[in-house]
C-alpha cells in the first residue's frame, strides 16, 4: 500500500485523479472546516472515509505531521520524458531536470516551486535519488499531482533528448563564470540542478549548453538545491514576464 498525508497532499491528490484511493482515514477528534470539506470531497467521489486515532495515523504516515489526514493510494505514476516536453504551459517551456537530489523534502520543495512558476514539469533519476513518496508529496504540498514528472535512467541521455527537441538546457553550478541572471531565459529550456553537496556531475555538467552561478556573497559559499531552484526559477518567470509586458523595461 501506498500513503500520502496532510490536508492539502491529499485534496490536490483529489484533484488531480492521477491515483487511485482505497480509503481516506481521518483522526477522529478532528472537527474543524477544513477537515470537513475534505470529507465532502471524498463522498463525492465515492471514497471511503475512516476515523481513526492519531496513534494508527502515525503508525501509516510513519510521522505525526499528517494533520489528522492519511490516505491509502496507489503509486505515483511516472510520466515519459516525451509528456513533458509536450506540458508546455506558456510560450516557453520550462523544465527541471534534477541531477541526483535525495532528500525528499528538497524534492518536494523544488516540486512545489516548479508549479508556481509554470513549469512544464520535472525530470528525476531512476537511481541514487529522492523519488516521490508521501513525504515529498506533503512537502510539495500536493504539486507533485500536477506536475508532469519523468524518471528517467540516465540525466545525461535525457539532455541530449532535450537538445534534440530544440530545448536548451541550462546547468547551475557555482564555479561557472556567468551569473544566473546574465542568461536571457526568452527560449524553451531546461534548468539542471545538481544534488546536495555533490552538483552536477561531470558528465552532466558538459552537456549543459550553459553554465551559471548564483552569486554568494556571504561565508557560506552555496545554497541549499531547493532554494537555488526557486532562485533561478523565478529570474526566468521575472525576464518572460517583463517581455510581455510592454510597460515594463528591461
């Protein structure tokens, strides 16, 4: 069996009917409104609701962070790199490919940022990374059921794909010489990201077409991959926006 947890993992869950629910349980001593719409939404659809105590709560989500909410689902189904590349939901595509991230709260965070920014969608390892699980499902507050995610065998096979469907891709490393920021972002690309202490690997890191760094002005000389994603992200979001609209100067 499968558990995603938290009010609004499962509510996007919901919405998204990309899983199937066995069940929705429920802590019992919970009444307020938001528990009870969750409810509504359940009958609607004809998902069983059951009330529990928070011990069995903890005991499927594995933590006490569920909020009173755990529900019993199938498992994430995972996209083709093609659907993707054909999610574009702007003029642009926007895609993230993530290079080996493990933590599944980094992952959840990048998910969640990814959707606020129009992304097209992610692209994970099959290996040596985070994959979404209930974890990354909260802490994508429930994004990770809208967003396209592709697992793929190899990253650097999957940027030569990119490539090839006129996508340019764009690796963040904090040696490279141009700054995120210098990179104008008005065409379909792909935004690397390396995993935690380690970046890109080598490979990787040569078939990107560029190469940018955040600048870090401070001691510590790096940001945490969820943060940095959220970073660029939103300079890309800054630059489109500004070129559509006319009163705004570059």
């Amino acid at each position: 069996m499968h558990y995603i947890y938290g009010i609004n993992s499962v509510s996007e869950a919901l919405k998204a009917r990309g899983r199937a629910f066995e069940w929705v349980g429920m802590a019992k001593e919970r009444h307020d409104l938001r528990l009870q719409r969750l409810i509504e939404d359940c009958r609607k659809v004809g998902i069983p609701v059951r009330f529990l105590q928070r011990t069995e709560l903890d005991r499927m989500a594995g933590n006490a962070s569920h909020q009173g909410v755990v529900a019993v689902t199938s498992a994430k189904q995972y996209n083709d790199l093609e659907d993707v590349i054909a999610a574009k939901r702007g003029k642009y595509s926007l895609i993230v490919v993530l290079d080996g991230v493990e933590d599944p709260h980094n992952l959840g965070a990048i998910l969640r940022t990814a959707d606020a920014a129009g992304a097209n969608g992610i692209v994970i390892p099959e290996r040596r990374a985070a994959a979404v699980t209930g974890t990354v499902t909260k802490a994508s507050a429930g994004a990770s059921e809208h967003l396209p995610i592709a697992k793929v065998t190899n990253i650097s096979r999957a940027i030569e794909d990119l490539k090839e469907n006129n996508i340019w891709t764009v690796g963040l490393d904090e040696r490279a010489t141009q700054t995120y920021d210098a990179l104008h972002y008005d065409m379909d690309c792909a935004l690397v990201l390396g995993g935690e202490g380690k970046g890109l690997h080598d490979l990787v890191k040569r078939k990107c077409d560029f190469l940018v760094s955040i600048p870090m002005l401070g001691k510590v000389p790096s940001l945490n991959v969820s943060v940095a994603a959220a970073v660029v992200l939103y300079e890309i979001v800054r630059q489109r926006r500004a070129k559509q609209d006319p009163s705004e100067t570059e």
